[in-house]
C-alpha cells in the first residue's frame, strides 16, 4: 500500500450566506489518482482552494506526508509541495510562455535583474520536453485556449510538486493534446506523485483514477474504487436519486427552414459553407478543435465579416453586419467562452441575467421591479440555478451555474434561432440533463438549434442531423440514422 501524502479531515468552509463544505474528507496516497466528483456546486473547487491556500479553512486538519500543516496561503500550499491547475486559466495574457511558467521564480542575476534569455531557454526546454510545438517566447494572449491549457500543465509540472490538482485539465483540449496529458499522468504516477483529478467526463475518470471521491451539497458521500463501481452508482451519489434520463430527444414533426447558408467563406478561415437547420430542429455542429465551428457561428451571427455568401432567414434574404442586426432577426449564440463573452462577471446574477430584457421593466428611468423579479425568479427555477441570492455576485457561481445563467439570459429574449457554442463544457451530469431537456423542449416549441460539441455522445443523442467541419470545410452532412462516432470521426479528420 503507498504512503498517504495527502489528508484533508473534517474541512469546514462557510461564506455569508453559504455553507459550502461542511464535515468534508478526502485523502491521496502516492503515484494514485484520486478523482473529485460532484454536480457543479457541490463543493470540489472549494476543497482545492482550501488545499491551494486560496482559501481559509475554518475548521478541519490537512497532513501532509502524515505530518499536520497550516495552508495560510498560496505560498504555504506551494512549500507543501501542492501544485493545483485550475478550471479557469490563470495565466497572464500579455505576457510570454516562459514568464507565465516561471511567474514568482525568475531566474535573477546580479542586483536582482531577471535573466530573460535563461528563463526563456529554461522554458523552451520545458516545452519542447512535451513536444508541444509552442515558443516560450510567445505571447500567451497569441495562443488558442488548448494551447493555453497545455501551459497550465507544463508550469504546475515545472514545481516538481508531489501533490498535483487538476481541475477540468481537458476542457478544451483536443485528441491528441489529451493523449498527452494522459500519458504524462502516467509518468507523474510512476514517480510517485498523487494526483487529484476532477472533471465530470465519466470515460476520463474510468480511465484513468485508481478511486472517487463523491461531493454533494458540500458534503463528503463516499469514495469508490474505480474498478469496483459504475457510473449509475456515481451519478445516483452525485444527484441523490437515480438519472434514469440523461440524454431527453423526443422526435416531433419539423417546420419551415428556419436558417440557411449558402457559400459562406471568410478567406483563410473557413470556405463554401452551405447547410440549413429547420423549425423545431436540432442540428449538432462536429469537428475536431480548430476545424472552423466556432468561427462560422460567429460569422452568422454578425461577430465576425464574411467576404462572400448569403444568409437567409425564413426564406429571406439577411443583412447580418454585427450581433445588432442578428437579434433582431430572432437569433442568440451562447459563446464558447462564458466568462470573456458570456458575462459581466462583476454583476449580479439577476443583472446578467436580465440584459437581453432590460426594456421589458424599464422605461426611461422607471425600473419595475416586480416584473425584474418576475423575470430572474423564472428562469432560476426553470434552469435549476443554485444561488443564494440574485444579487449574488455572478463571479461567485460555480462554472455549471454560470453557464446556466447564459442560457437563461438568451432564453429570456425567445429567440426563434438559438447557436449553442459548447452549451455543457464543464457542466456536471445532472446539469447535463437539464440542459438536454431544456433543448429538447424549446426544439419542440418550433425554435431552430445549432449546438457545436466536442462531446461525440451528446452530439449523437442530441443531433436530428449533424454538420461536420474539418478545415474550415463541411466534409459531410449525416442524417441521424447514419449517426455514430466512427462516422463523425472519419469526416472529422478528412477522411472521404
């Protein structure tokens, strides 16, 4: 049996207002991966933060290599030998690859000045190490959000930590870029580092932890050994009863051409893009990261120009300049990215929430508040938000919450075309379903989706028809009888 180097006891945190982990354990031994579960809320970030020195704990004990530690802050964490990558990225955009690997430990010459070309060098190798093809002289802000993540891993990796968090590490990772991560894992594993894991990707968990640990509602419900459990046993501790319906597709009659694109091209970017998604219809959009997906949502929806092409809209001709011109013609996109383009993360949940309707409840410099109230209290129920208050900050939420409150603030404008750009990355299972469902039941009230995904199973149970991208092409349109990962794999990677 390895030796325990990690072991939280009867760790307590409350905020105003929220009891967010109350009585919680959790232990990690040496070249094990423990994997972190819980519905979005349910309190696992908050442990790690606590373990991260990010927060206070207030009550309950850590031991480190069975040796009890006071984690006061970020640095108390690091002495310890923790390094954490967290689920959003924390990396300082304007600045190098290498600076960000190296933030807080420079090397330094003579009277204190960084040695800038040895750092560089230092990070370079570090890099190339992975095989990761980035220049640690680049400017992160000049890297794509995989790329970015890849960072992430190669600076908590640079600590020589024996205890290493990864929070969400594969969100917007690509295939390959997976692999990696999971192959470096396995050499951390063999040197004898304890790795805690959260994510809510059952396969990833399967493959990879040696036990789970479940968190509902702050609260510690039990660890499992991977091998001797199920996912119907992880998701009914997670939830608190039995998922029966995870994926909701009903089939229902589908109406008039709602969107059609015809030869849309944006040179260098994407080419020749025609499809069309009906009333009622819900179309998935695949293809691997960087094949163009998000990009032609964004062209349609007025964000980015087009060079040529024609978009029509129930059958008319559309002039869709900027996001203006396309909400009037009843559209809405969920972005990929909620916290840079989703939200206004020093607002309120009830003021993000509320902005695509501000003229339903104010008039000049009247605010009916009855009706604001009407407006939040419906869609926080109806999306299952957990928050303790409206006026809660939206920084506050967990990242499941968050995004539920994107939806929410796009649904309160009933649009009549809704893009989905990546609706459930980084949402737990039970968040899952109700998104599905909430899909399902406005494709029945006639609205006309488009949801890019990454994940081939959603995409599958979710899709009527799928459009697949590769390189900025649509390498094939299939109907939902043709449905199944193999095929969507083969057009995705350029197969004929």
């Amino acid at each position: 049996m390895s030796k325990t180097v990690l072991e939280m006891k009867n760790i307590h945190k409350r905020f105003p207002g929220v009891y967010a982990l109350r009585n919680v354990h959790f232990d990690l031994k040496a070249g094990e991966v423990h994997g972190l579960l819980g519905e979005n809320g349910a309190g696992k970030s908050t442990l790690m933060k606590v373990l991260g020195g990010i927060y206070n704990v207030d009550e309950g004990e850590i031991y480190i290599d069975e040796r009890k530690v006071a984690i006061r802050d970020v640095s108390d964490a690091q002495n310890a030998g923790i390094s954490i990558i967290h689920q959003e990225l924390v990396l300082v955009p304007y600045l190098s690859v290498a600076e960000n690997i190296f933030s807080g430990r420079e090397p330094t010459g003579r009277f204190g000045l960084i040695k800038k070309a040895a750092m560089r060098e230092r990070a370079q190798k570090l890099l190339d190490s992975f095989n990761l093809g980035i220049d640690a002289g680049k400017l992160v802000v000049q890297l794509n959000i995989a790329q970015q993540q890849m960072v992430e891993v190669v600076r908590a990796i640079s600590f020589k930590a024996g205890i290493l968090v990864m929070d969400e590490p594969t969100s917007s990772l690509t295939e390959k870029e997976v692999n990696f991560l999971f192959a470096t894992i396995a050499n951390l594993k063999a040197q004898g580092v304890g790795i805690v894991y959260i994510s809510h990707r059952m396969s990833e968990l399967f493959q990879i932890t040696d036990r789970i640990t479940v968190l509902r509602d702050g609260q510690y419900i039990g660890t499992r050994v991977t091998k001797d459990t199920s996912v119907d046993e992880l998701i009914a501790m997670m939830v608190g009863r039995e998922l029966t319906s995870y994926y909701e597709k009903t089939s229902h009659p589908l109406g008039e051409t709602a969107l059609e694109i015809k030869e849309l091209t944006r040179q260098g970017i994407f080419s020749n893009i025609n499809f069309s998604v009906r009333k009622g219809e819900i179309v998935g959009v695949s293809g691997l990261v960087g094949a163009g997906r998000s990009e032609i949502m964004r062209a349609i929806f007025g964000l980015d120009p087009v060079d040529s092409g024609e978009i029509y809209v129930y059958g008319q001709k559309a002039s869709i300049k900027s996001a203006a011109d396309a909400m009037a013609l009843g559209l809405a996109l969920v972005p990929e990215n909620r916290k840079d383009e989703g939200l206004i993360l020093k607002g309120s949940v009830g003021y993000n929430m509320t902005l695509r309707v501000l003229d339903e409840f104010i008039k000049w410099v009247k605010v009916n508040k009855t009706r604001e109230n009407e407006i939040i209290n419906s869609y926080i129920e109806k999306m299952g938000i957990k928050t303790t208050d409206p006026r809660q900050l939206i920084s506050n939420l967990s990242g499941g919450n968050q995004q539920k409150v994107v939806i929410a603030k796009w649904l309160t404008g009933s649009p009549q075309i809704l893009i989905l750009d990546e609706p459930t990355r980084g949402v737990d299972v039970g968040a899952k379903a109700e998104i599905y469902a909430i899909m399902n039941r406005l494709a029945r009230e006639g609205v006309a989706i488009l949801m890019i995904s990454s994940e081939l199973p959603e995409i599958i149970n979710m899709s009527d028809r799928v459009v697949v991208v590769h390189n900025g092409r649509i390498a094939g349109i299939l109907n939902r009888e043709e449905l199944s990962q193999e095929k969507i794999m083969h057009l995705a990677t350029g197969g004929m």
